[in-house]
C-alpha cells in the first residue's frame, strides 16, 4: 500500500514494470494492479510489490527462482516444518533456514529483554529476602521465651532450625501460589481489555499487547518465591537455633 501510495496508482491502473537482468540490459512489463497490501514493516511496504511467479519469471528472463518463502499460520509450528521440509527437499539443492535464523534484529531484542527480565528477578529476589527476614526476625525475637522452653524440654536445636526453615518453605509456598492466584486473575482481566501499544520502531501500525502466562512462567514464579523465602528463613532459624536457654527464658520476664 506504501508503495502504491507513493505511485499515485489505484487498483485497476496500468502499470509499467523495469528491471534490470542479471545477464545485462534492461527488460519492461506492463501489468494491471488487481489489489493492495499491507504488513507491519512501513520500510517493507513503500518498496515491496507482489507478482505471479510466471510475471516474475518473464520478466527477469530466469528461470525457478532463487528462494521460497513458506508462509505458517501458526509461529510454534516453525521447527516442525523446517524438519519435515529438510527431510523432504534433497540437500544438495535446497537449504531450508528457519525465519529466526535471519532475524538479527529479533535476537538481539530478546537479548535485550532477556537481560531486563534477569535484572527485575534479582530485584524481586532481594526484597523477598530483606522483607521475609525481617519477618521471621520479628518472630524469632516475639517467641524467644517459647523457643527457651521448648530447648528447655529437650527439644535439640537441630530441630529449632528446621521447624524455622519449614516455616519459611510454607510461608513461600502459600505467598507463591496466592501470587499466581492473582497474576492469573489481574493478566486475564488486562488481556481482555487490551493494551493498546504504539508502532514499534520501523513499523507502520500499532498493535494490542495481552499478557501471556506459561506454564514454564509461572513455575519460574513459584520457584522464585520459594527458594528467596528458604534463603530468607535460614539466618532467622540459625539464630533462633543458638539462643541461650537461660537468656531465652529470662527474655519475656
């Protein structure tokens, strides 16, 4: 559409085609426009015009063509297809090449992405330490007397440590799956409104972002959740685990 914009032509105009071939010289076409297009790629529509192969073909005075671009409904179906057309295609005359292969641009986003992703985990990591050691800090310090009279009874400080712990894995495993709960819900409802999101750099329109939640996304959630919480509880339950018996009874008198 960029292109025909740029022409001035509409569909049902005579256009005139001019190329130059590859053996030299010049060669013209005349063609009708039957329709017009648009992608994405604002760059990719003020040039890019599409043909029949046959027009093609007597145009450049070639024959077969040079690459094959197969189009998919389904992104995800990307490596499947690559497979089976490389074992269908004989190697010595066909290279079958994933689009991701060729897309410079899309790895080094992700990259990018990945990177930021990376930075907010150990954000996110650290304040679930700072916060739940505070926390369990504040309850190590309100049951002092219960935890003297517990190892005043012969319960081993072994044990101290690990009820501690314990309770740190609970704390993380029910705050974890409450945060899922709740980001299922909150991305739900987001995603069906919409976020409307402006044209990225190099595209023409604009697009509406939803949220996405995997599987594999939310396991990295809940993972985070309880391993930063175990990390947390460990120097509250090594503290609670050396208390001195006598200082620890005498604590709430």
């Amino acid at each position: 559409m960029g292109l025909a914009r740029n022409l001035g032509v509409e569909i049902g105009d005579q256009v005139v085609l001019l190329v130059n071939k590859s053996s030299g010289g010049a060669n013209a076409v005349e063609v009708t426009v039957r329709g017009l297009f648009s992608t994405i790629a604002k760059a990719y529509d003020d040039s890019a015009l599409r043909l029949p192969i046959g027009t093609a073909q007597q145009l450049l005075r070639v024959q077969g063509a040079h690459a094959w671009v197969v189009l998919l409904d389904d992104t995800a179906r990307t490596e499947a297809v690559t497979a089976s057309l490389a074992s269908k295609l004989p190697s010595s005359e066909f290279q079958v090449v994933p689009w991701y292969d060729l897309a410079d641009f899309y790895h080094k986003t992700v990259s990018l992405f990945s990177k930021q992703v990376a930075v907010m985990k150990v954000i996110i990591a650290a304040i679930i330490v700072l916060s739940i050691t505070n926390t369990m800090m504040m309850g190590v310090m309100e049951r002092t007397g219960e935890i003297g009279t517990s190892m005043a009874l012969g319960v081993t400080r072994r044990r101290i440590l690990a009820s501690f712990v314990c309770e740190g894995a609970v704390l993380g495993i029910c705050g974890g799956l409450i945060g899922l709960a709740l980001g299922f819900a909150l991305a739900s409802l987001i995603s069906a409104i919409g976020i409307p999101m402006p044209p990225p750099p190099g595209m023409a329109h604009g697009y509406t972002g939803e949220i996405l939640i995997s599987p594999r996304l939310a396991f990295e959630a809940l993972t985070l959740a309880v391993l930063t919480t175990l990390l947390a509880s460990i120097y509250p339950a090594w503290k609670a685990s050396h208390l001195v018996i006598v200082d620890a009874l005498r604590h709430n008198r």
